[in-house]
C-alpha cells in the first residue's frame, strides 16, 4: 500500500477499536498481531538485503510504464517496486525509443533479450502469525527465477512465480503448517535468459487473507454482494462498506460485522453504479487489505434511445474524421479544433508511427465569430474551447456525432446569438465516387434568440500547409515556418456566390521522394454573397483587430512565402444583420490535393482521387456544383439509418467503424489498389485473417468489397496459397477461408456473375489447397498446422476454424453452381455436409464446443477445451450468407449461453485489489465490462495457449455478439454491444496499452477503436450487428432478398443495403397478419423473390402492392405465390424493379 491515505476507515493491519472488540465478543486485552507490509514507497528495499548475484540496475524501480511493454502501465501499488531486472543489451535501443512509439510491443519486436543481471534478495525475518502471506510478483520462470518463503533454518516452504510477463499479478502463498515458526522471503533471480526478472510489490504477511472472488449483482431486483468465506482460524467477520467510485471515500454498509458471504444491499440505487469494498477482520482486531467489487446500474438494453450529446470529460477523447474514402482526412476533436496532418498521406507501416491527436496540426486554421447587437459592442469568439493566439475560446461546447455527422452546439454568456457547427464530407452508400472527394463539408448556424437585431460575421482562417508531410511541428513566429515551407502561394477569388482562397506549392505533379511534397493543393470557401478576404495576414492579435471592428477581414488577393522556410496564412468573412428570431447559415468547404506521401511496401502509390481531378481547384470546383446534391444525398442516408427503432447505442457502434475508411489505416492508390494496414500505426500487409471480418464497407460500396477480394485473388500462388499479408507469402486457415467467403459476398452484393467466371479458376485453386494440404481425407475435419490471426498456429480441428472452413466449402459450392463446375459443387458440398455432424460430436464437450489439437506439432498452440469468443465464426459467415446452420442449433445456442457466462465479464474487478490480472493488453479498465478473448471454465488451460488469451477486443465483441443474435440470443448479444458502447463514452482513457500495437494515444473514442493500432479494420465487423437484428440476407442475382428480424418482429424497422441499393425494411404483425415493406431510398433493386418468417405456421396468402415514388396510392396488385416450410415463406414475384422512392409492401394471411 502506498503512502498516501486510504479514503474511507480501512488502514491495513489496524487493530479495530475497543468498542468494536466488545461487538465482536473479544476481551479488551486481547493483543493483536504485528501485520507486515512491504510497500517499498520510501523508495528503498525496506530492509531486504543483496545477498548474492550481481545486479546491473536498480533494486528498487519507479518507472511509469514498463519497459518491454511500454504501453503498458507499471500497475504496482504505489510508486515504487522492488525489482531484478537489472539491464539488458537492448535497453540502449528501447531508451532511444521516441514517447509516439511508447506503446511499441517490443517483446514481440526484438524480444526481452537476455540480461546480465542476477540478484537474490531477501527480507528481514518475521513470526508469522496467519496462514497466507500475499504479494505483487512479475516475471520468473520457476527454476532459477522466483519468489520463495523459507524457515529461519533456510528451508523452503513455498514458491511461486509472476510468469514470463512484466505485468504484476495477485500472489498468495499458503504457510498454514508453520504459523509460529520465524520465516523469511526471498527474490531469487539466478537467471540471464529472457523473462529472468523477478519483481515484487506489496507484500503482507500477519493480517487476514484478503476475500476473493467478491461480485455484486442484482438478483430478482435486489442488490446481492458475494465473496468466498475465508477458510483460515480466527475470523470474526467481514466488513462491507460501499462508495460510488472505486477510490472511495467507501462508507459502511451496516453497523457491525458480516459473519458470511453475502450480504444484501437495500438501498442500492438502481440508477447509478456503487463500488463495494469487502475486509476480513479477524478476532485479535487485524484486519485484511480490502477488495473491491461492483454493482452496475440498471442498464436499459432494448430501449431506442436518444442521440448521445458528448459533454464535459466526455468530450476528452473525440476524434471524428472526415474526408475521401480511401485517405485520411480532417480529425474533428471534442474541444472545436481539428487536426488536418492526415490530409498529407502518413500512412505506411515503414513510417507510420502512431502520433499523439494533436502533434503535426495545421495552425492558424480555424473558426471564429463575431456578434455586435445593434448598438452594442462586439464580441469575437474562437469556434473551439481552447484560446486560438488572440482570440478567446468559446465558454463550453457540447458534440454529437451519428456518422458521417459531427454536430457542435456552443455555449458562451457573452454572445448574445445561439452558435451550432454541423462538419461531414459526402458519404452515400452504393456511390463510391460521391463518397470519395477529398473534402469537409461544414456549416455554421447562428440564430438570434433577441429581441433586438444582431449583426453577425463568421471567420475561416487557414494555413497554406501545402509542403507539409503530416509528422513534423510547423513553429517560429506566429507558427509558420517549416523546412517544407518556401513556395507557398495563396490567392483570394470572390464571385457571387462567395470567397475562396486556393493555395499552392511547387507545381511538380510526379509521385517524388520521401518527404518532398510541395506538388499538392489547398482550397477554402466561404459560401456567402457578402464574402470577402485577404490572402495573408499578420499576427493574431491584427487578425482579431481587424475582424472585430466590422467583420469584414482585409488585405492583398495574393500573398506568398515571404521566405526560405515560411509559408501564408489567409482568411475569409462574411457579415449579415439578424433580426429577432432570424437565421443565417454559413457553408465553408475545404478541399484538399497531396498525391505523394510515404512509400508504401505493397500495393501503390500516390491517391487515387488524383486520377478524377488535376488538383484541389478542379476538387472544389465540382464539390461547389453538387454540394446541395452531396449533402441532401448524405443526409438522406443518415436519415435512413436513424429511421429505426434500433437502440442507439447500437446503431453508434454499427456506424463508427466506417470512419476508418476515413483514416490513415487505409489508402487507395493511384493504381486503383485498395489496401490497409491493420490499424492506424500498425501492421503491413493487410492481413487476410483482420480484413475478412470487414463488413461496413463491402455492404455500403459493394465496388470495395469487390476490390478487396481481386486483389487478394491476384496474390494467390499457382498452389492456391492467398498470401495471409501481401508482404508475407504464408497460408492463415481463417485468413484463406475468410477470402473465399469475402468472395461469395461480393457475387451476392454485386450479382457480378461475369467476374466470378473470370475469377472462378482461382477461388477453386484456393479451396483445393485448404482441402488438400488440411482435409486430404474429405471427412470435414481439419488437420495440421493452422496460422491464424492469434499470430500463432493452432493444429486439429476446433470449431472457430473448423466452422470457416464449412462455410467456406458451401460458399465455395454455391459459387462452383453459379459457374457451372458441377463436379466440385458437389464435392465441396458433399465434405461440408459430412463435416458438419462430424465436427458437432467431436467438439461439443457437453457445454461448448471447443478444439481437438494434433500432439507433436512444432511450434503450435492450443486452446483446447476452453470457450473462445469466435468458437461459431463460420456460423456468423454462413448466416451472413445464407448457408444454413453448421452444427445443432440447439448445441450452437447452448454453446454461446456458455461463452457468454464464462467469458463476459460485468467488471474485470472482484478477483484481487487490483482487478483481474491481465497477462495480455490491457483494453479495459478494471470496473468496465467486456468480453474475453478465452477463458478455461474446467481448469485446464493448456501449456502452450494461443496469444492474446485474456484481451477484450471490440471487433471480436461484434462478430460474437451478432452471433448470438442470430442464434437467437438477443438480449446477450445487446449487452455485449452495451459493454463496447460504454466503454466508447468519449472519456480519454490512457491506463490502457498505449501505442501502435496498442490504442494509440488512448481509448474512449466512439468513432475509433483500437486493438492493434487506431481505427482498426476488423472492428467495421459491426456491421454484422445490423444485419444479425434484421435477419437479413441478399442474392442480387437472383433478386432475392431475406428477412427474419431478431429485434422486435412484430414491429420492426432498419437500414437496409441490397447491392447499391437502400433504404429501409419494416415489419408489423398484427391479428395474425404480418405486413413486410421495402421502402428503397437509393438505387435501383430487381426483386424476383421475398425470404420471410411469420409468427405461426399455417397456409397463407400473399398480397402484394407497390407503391411508386411521388404517387399517392398503390398500384394494382402484383401476383405473386407463395411457398411455405413451417414458419418460413417464400414469396414469388414476377421480375420488380424497385428505384429511389418505391415501396414494396408484402401482406401475409
């Protein structure tokens, strides 16, 4: 325990006060033992001695993170912690490491590198007077690295170890047969391999052992905390006490002792979270470090909800970005600034290092505006709540976000007009070219709430960046200089319709050398008939003078770099007179044009919106044409996706991820090549094994989906290998099978029976290496060693990768039909449909089903018998898909009400004061929920675990969660998506793995999330979130569509995409009528046939009517007949083709 006061009553090892001693039954006399704890907050090793090695480093360290993991926090208790870790060859190498790089996995890099460092420490003796001494240990290796207890005579009594893993982990050693005997402990580290370290913190002996597994739940509505009753002598009882945050201050529960362990809490708000912290008291007054548990509020998982408005500390970690499709773009932050160095391409892995938010911005490139009521003074405020140089910040800000939405509302006492922001860029499902200008759209609102008129003048002042490589700090004078900088040229047009100014570099068009990036072009425009400006101005403070006097801005229509190093800042205004009640808005539109940036080791070079315009003149030219149409187009799709009765934390977390088609975490090159990293900062070669979870894109431009799978297809050995990174030439199973699924997707979407006939050749080659290196015996069971996206391999058959491969033999038969290859649709059909019972009795333990390894395969891993989040991946595709259930589905869904229960944690706290150990990357703070990756509910975890075992990763969370719901498990599913909501609340979370292999510069964000880097590509899996609550499935070939909502049935409505196509289905059932309705919104859809699913079975009758857009009334009926199979009916169209504005409506009785 540190030094710092414990909030609340508990000191540890106190001895309880007379009065409380009588409660207890206890003589007043009784003495109390002498409780020892090694804290090591002084700062020294509190008298443990060096008794032999040589150390290279200090015995005692205070380092904030650890240096291996460096984006992992030191989560010892205190400052300091006691330590043989000495130094190692390559600390040279990590203390060199920039903070941008802090969170760099360098175990995985370079490894933990052998260290000359050896010590064995040992404390001073002491009786011991209660069975477990408990501590803090990390690291060692149980031979030669360890921490032991001893006898005074030097006999070992008990060992343990923290593990190869710097991460410090709860410890208790039983010494239950020598209470009385004078014993010791000792820090041994003999060893000068990896992961010799042994390090040590908070160590307790003579005071009761804390109570573990404690947990807080509501049952049948009432609050219930539970622990597991210590076992050893001498316990009076356990004192409760509760707070609402877990650092206290914790108040008592009730008057005395709790003599079980349980105890029930009345006054529990339902509303609200309360943190209960549990002691052990024995009965000679000592008492035991306290854990902590918690008790959620009542969460609402099926109500609609109301769009989030980010305020306050929520508004700390916000990061919306805008822009093209395929580049990064603008980042909008929750404070009003932007971040515009995305704009100049930083992507690539071999320079992409993952910045902190606000390194490398544009300068002097901001809003403001300016109020003077009619015979009044003037007041000027900056659009953000940070200072801009001379100019004040607004008071506060509030932030909604619904993507691609951004919508800022200002709040400041001291301007008498109402000031809304509203910023997005073109996104319109099925268009790609519509989505993809390298432009932000925004418009600023100002309303006079008065009585008296108000003149008001809105400001957009930009830097010429044009040079700039999005890495380095523009500084000097009034922040404009820059070795990019020199050949900066800004010129100011005015016409009718507003002011823009263009800005330039270099002219050299050539992709060119690192660094060198002078080709590009900026635009910016003030859409106002009274809009004006000037090409350059001064300083700030002469800015604000000018602007504040009348509104207007003046100066030169041309302005260049007055230097060497230097660049322009230019600005715009406008100013309009409102009356009492009146309205303005101001349209600003930024383009932007920068076709060279790093060089990328795969794919392409260069930006492909270079290819439709010459520069960000000819960009914005067009963007002012269709703005109107661009924005009406993008707000119809926002519309329609929040025309639903969805709860809104899930459409959020269903709508985030397409933002990261809007971040550096992917480009689109000039030679058309559509390529990804796996995250922002993170990971070359757009691995198979992350992007085949990828659904937002392919369903919103089936043209990506398209380009995704032609270029994996394109990388395939003549073998049949598909390359699991562009850059490695190694098989991945999940990777290769999620490929050939991806691929069925696109013919489904797209109806692209040509480019499956030209591609056929290929996606058979890559199905034969899976069934001939894997399966050789065509049983359906694999077999061998399997890379996955664990970054380890698993050999046998399991049900995450066994279920892949049957949907992938019955896509890859679909498509075989499709072409007309009849001998391998019926082989691949034929394996799947053995495979499938196969793997069902091999695998279903009698809970779950789980994995079958192969003994005796080099350098593999295991699961086993533990529950995986993606045990039923294959049946997420195949339901995706229309393929029809693997396994049992009786089997599947006890499968997942087991994962569910084992894996899904409420809280990760409970466990140890400190939380659930974490041996892996810390996503989640101690009192979030979330769902881990594995867990071995009978105990037997194997020696050889895959990776990443106990992480929680959101894109995993979205692939299992829509699972259960489309097994039927909805209310599951909705609070696993409710955990990931909660945790995206917009709080900047930084005690967390930090880093390019980690969350960046922390979690929060609700429109990024991180796993292996920002905006990581696997998490646009939410999607499947969408069509798992609709029951939705599509063949644009067959003008087939399918519906079977597992969200409110009887009155369902949601976004819908066929194709290009989309707009909104709805469901009704009433008096033993359903009523199903495709209202198209976009896009052009043939439908031929209706999938539905009614309440009941029984003959029915279809009727169906289509209504065109603009008419008043239906049109005649439309024959159709029907086909029924229990619950499931299909209705039989003659060919429809339904456009922008039709509705079909299907009434079956």
């Amino acid at each position: 325990m540190c030094t710092t006061p414990v909030p609340g009553p508990l000191r540890v090892g106190r001895t309880i006060a007379l009065a409380a001693l009588a409660t207890l039954g206890l003589a007043a006399g009784t003495a109390s033992a002498a409780p020892v704890h090694w804290s090591f907050e002084d700062g020294t090793t509190e008298g443990w001695r060096l008794i032999a090695g040589v150390p290279t480093g200090p015995l005692v360290d205070d380092r904030p993170r650890q240096r291996l993991h460096r984006g992992i926090p030191a989560n010892r208790e205190g400052r300091f912690n006691l330590t043989t870790e000495g130094r190692t060859p390559l600390d040279a190498v990590y203390d060199r490491i920039p903070d941008n790089l802090r969170g760099m996995d360098l175990v995985g890099l370079l490894g933990p590198g052998p260290s000359a460092s050896t010590a064995t420490l040992e404390s001073p003796r002491f009786t011991l007077e209660r069975p477990v001494v408990s501590l803090l240990a990390a690291g060692g290796t149980d031979r030669d690295a360890y921490v032991s207890a001893h006898l005074d005579d030097g006999t070992e009594i008990a060992r343990t170890t923290g593990g190869p893993t710097e991460v410090l982990g709860y410890r208790q050693l039983d010494l239950s047969r020598w209470i009385g005997r004078t014993v010791f402990l000792r820090v041994v580290d003999r060893e000068t391999g990896p992961w010799d370290l042994v390090a040590i913190d908070d160590v307790r002996a003579n005071v009761p052992a804390m109570p573990r597994d404690l947990r807080a739940r509501r049952v049948r509505g009432r609050a219930v905390v539970t622990w597991t009753p210590l076992t050893e002598p001498g316990i009076a009882g356990y004192r409760v006490e509760h707070a609402s945050r877990r650092t206290g201050p914790f108040t008592a529960l009730r008057g005395g002792l709790v003599r079980a362990g349980r105890v029930e809490d009345p006054g529990a708000p339902r509303d609200a979270e309360r943190f209960y912290r549990v002691t052990a008291v024995a009965t000679d007054g000592t008492e035991s470090e306290g854990n902590v548990g918690l008790l959620r509020r009542v969460l609402e998982l099926r109500a609609r909800g109301r769009t989030v408005t980010y305020a306050g500390d929520r508004l700390s970690a916000i990061a919306f970005p805008v822009g093209a499709i395929g580049s990064g773009g603008v980042v909008l932050f929750g404070d009003g600034t932007r971040n515009q160095s995305w704009i100049f391409n930083i992507d690539g892995e071999l320079t992409s290092i993952f910045p902190g938010r606000r390194e490398a911005m544009v300068p002097n490139s901001f809003l403001a505006v300016r109020a003077r009521p009619r015979g009044g003074t003037a007041t000027v405020r900056a659009l953000q709540t940070t200072p801009e140089g001379a100019f004040a910040p607004m008071r506060s800000l509030s932030f909604q976000g619904e993507y691609p939405l951004a919508r800022y509302r200002f709040i400041d006492e001291q301007l008498p007009v109402e000031v809304r922001e509203e910023v997005t860029s073109p996104t319109i499902p099925g268009d790609i070219a519509a989505s993809s200008y390298p432009t932000a759209l925004t418009t600023v609102t100002v309303r006079n709430p008065g009585s008296e008129p108000v003149e008001v003048s809105l400001l957009a002042t930009q830097q010429n960046a044009v040079g700039l490589d999005g890495r380095g700090e523009v500084t000097g004078p009034q922040r404009r200089s820059s070795p990019a900088y020199g050949a900066n040229v800004t010129e100011l047009a005015e016409d009718a319709d507003g002011a823009t100014l263009r800005m330039r570099g270099c002219r050299a068009g050539r992709i060119v050398d690192l660094g060198v990036r002078c080709n590009g072009s900026l635009a910016l425009s003030l859409l106002h008939p009274r809009a004006s400006g000037t090409a350059s101005w001064a300083t700030s403070a002469a800015l604000l003078h000018d602007f504040r006097d009348d509104g207007t801005v003046r100066g030169p229509r041309t302005a260049r770099s007055p230097a060497p190093g230097r660049t322009v800042d230019g600005a715009l205004s406008a100013t309009v007179e409102l009356a009492p009640g009146e309205t303005v808005r101001f349209p600003v539109v930024f383009s932007w044009y920068v076709p060279t940036g790093p060089l990328r080791e795969f794919g392409g070079q260069g930006q492909a919106y270079t290819t439709r315009w010459r520069d960000a003149f000819d960009v914005h030219a067009e963007v002012l044409r269709e703005r109107e149409d661009l924005e009406r187009r993008t707000r119809a799709f926002h519309a329609a996706m929040h025309d639903t009765n969805i709860p809104q934390y899930v459409l959020d977390r269903v709508t985030a991820p397409i933002s990261v088609l809007r971040s550096p975490t992917v480009f689109w090159a000039r030679n058309g090549f559509f390529g990804g990293w796996e995250g922002f900062g993170c990971c070359t070669g757009m691995p198979t094994h992350v992007w085949h979870y990828a659904q937002s894109g392919p369903r919103l431009w089936p043209q990506i989906g398209r380009m995704w799978v032609s270029q994996w297809l394109d990388a395939t050995s003549p073998e049949g290998l598909i390359p699991y990174r562009y850059t490695v030439p190694t098989f991945s199973m999940d990777g290769q099978t999620g490929v050939l699924l991806s691929a069925y997707r696109y013919v489904q979407d797209s109806g692209d029976l040509a480019w499956l006939r030209a591609r056929w050749g290929t996606i058979a080659s890559a199905m034969e290496y899976v069934v001939r290196n894997h399966d050789p015996d065509m049983d359906g069971l694999l077999t061998g060693p399997q890379p996955t996206t664990l970054d380890t391999t698993e050999t046998g058959t399991g049900s995450w990768l066994g279920t892949l491969y049957l949907a992938a033999l019955r896509a890859t038969a679909r498509m075989a039909t499709l072409t007309g290859d009849e001998a391998r649709a019926t082989r691949y059909a034929r394996i799947a449909r053995a495979g499938g019972p196969a793997q069902d009795a091999l695998l279903f333990n009698g809970e779950y089903h789980s994995e079958k390894p192969e003994a005796g395969v080099p350098n593999s891993v295991a699961y086993g018998d533990g529950a995986i989040d993606d045990m039923l991946l294959g049946q997420w595709w195949s339901s995706m898909l229309g393929l029809g259930e693997l396994y049992d589905r009786s089997r599947m869904r006890a499968s997942l009400r087991a994962l569910y229960r084992h894996n899904f944690r409420e809280d990760f706290l409970g466990d140890s004061p400190f939380g659930a150990q974490r041996e892996w990357r810390v996503y989640t703070a101690p009192e979030e929920a979330g769902l881990l990756l594995m867990t071995w509910p009978r105990g037997n975890r194997p020696p050889n675990p895959p990776r990443y075992t106990d992480e929680t990763w959101n894109s995993f969370e979205f692939s299992t969660a829509a699972t259960m719901i489309q097994q039927g498990l909805l209310g599951e599913g909705l609070r696993i998506v409710r955990a990931s909501a909660d945790r995206a609340d917009g709080r900047l979370r930084t005690d967390v793995f930090l880093g390019n292999c980690g969350t960046g510069d922390g979690t929060g964000n609700p429109f990024a999330d991180g796993e292996c880097g920002q905006w990581y590509g696997r998490t646009m899996s939410s999607w499947s979130l969408l069509t798992a609550l609709q029951g939705s499935t599509v063949d644009i070939a067959e003008g087939r569509l399918g519906f079977d909502p597992a969200w409110r049935p009887g009155d369902h409505r949601s976004f819908f995409t066929a194709g290009e196509a989309w707009g909104t289905f709805a469901q009704v059932r009433r008096s033993g009528t359903q009523i199903d309705e495709l209202h198209v919104r976009s896009g052009a859809l043939t439908v031929r046939r209706l999938d539905l699913v009614t309440a009941r079975t029984g003959r029915v009758v279809a009727r169906v009517r289509v209504r065109r857009a603009g008419a008043r009334a239906p049109g005649p009926a439309v024959t159709a007949r029907t086909v029924r199979d229990g619950r499931q009916v299909a209705v039989l169209l003659p060919q429809t083709v339904l456009r922008a504005g039709d509705r079909l409506a299907v009434t079956v009785g």
